[in-house]
C-alpha cells in the first residue's frame, strides 16, 4: 500500500475564497481542517477548525475566558458576521504552515509519522512532474485509522 492507494479526494478552498464559503464547507462537511490551495493550485496551509474558530471570536474572550460565559448569541452572531467582508487569506491564522506533503510511492507508516509531527489531521498527496505539482488528494487521519484496524 502507497500514499497513492490511500488518497482521497478533500474539499479544498483557494485563498481568493470567501471566508464565509469555507466555513460553510468546514460547518457542512464536518471536516477537521481547512485545506487552502494557493493561486496555483498547490497546497498552501492545513488549517485545524480549532484555529480558524479561534480567528472569529472577539479578542476580550480569549483575553479572558471567564468571558465567555457571558457572552450572549448576539455577540457570537457579530463575530461571525466579520467573516462576511473577508478572504480565506485574511481570515487565517497569523502563523500558517505549508501543510504536510509526501509524494505517490510514500508508504502508510511515513505518512502516519509526518502526520504525528506535524499535528495536522491529513497530508496532502502530490506528484512532481518536469514543469508542475499536482494534488493527488489527501491523506485524513481517519483513513490511515481504518488502514491500520481494518476497519471499513
């Protein structure tokens, strides 16, 4: 079994995408992270929905989470509402990495490892070819779990 054979097709969003789409893709697909392609197509950051949840909340909240149990619906629904003027590029974290990549031929264990050191929920799968990279899809977590049990 290859990265190749565990790959599978993740939504993805540009960086030129609303905020308010991606969120929608992460709220409806109940998906773990963002992942955000570049201009190019190229994978550009794996955002956890932990940190992009973080981005909305008002800064008095995280500043002080005793806060947080004060804050009412109509706060939380003016914070979401910021999301409504903004790119995914101004809508990420600060610090954003490059998401964890392997190539075709990489096998399960590596991706599990890269996986564990980089603490994303998946790794994209990429081809180089002589003038180009391609996406082949993504390895989750919970794919390389039902490679590893068995499980269906």
């Amino acid at each position: 079994m290859r990265a190749r054979n565990l790959a599978e097709p993740y939504p993805f969003v540009s960086t030129d995408d609303s905020a308010v789409e991606a969120a929608r893709l992460l709220a409806e697909r109940s998906l773990p992270a963002l992942l955000v392609l570049d201009a190019d197509g190229l994978p550009n950051a794996v955002v956890p929905g932990s940190q992009l949840i973080r981005q909305i909340l008002p800064s008095y909240v995280l500043d002080d989470p005793q806060l947080a149990a004060v804050v009412d619906e109509q706060h939380m629904a003016e914070a979401s509402e910021r999301l409504g003027n903004l790119t995914v590029a101004e809508w990420l974290p600060p610090h954003v990495f490059p998401p964890p990549m392997v190539g075709p031929d990489a096998r399960p264990m590596e991706v599990a490892a890269l996986m564990a050191r980089s603490h994303s929920p998946l790794v994209a799968v990429i081809e180089r070819g002589s003038s180009r990279v391609t996406l082949l899809g993504s390895v989750t977590a919970a794919r390389l779990m039902r490679h590893f049990t068995g499980a269906r």
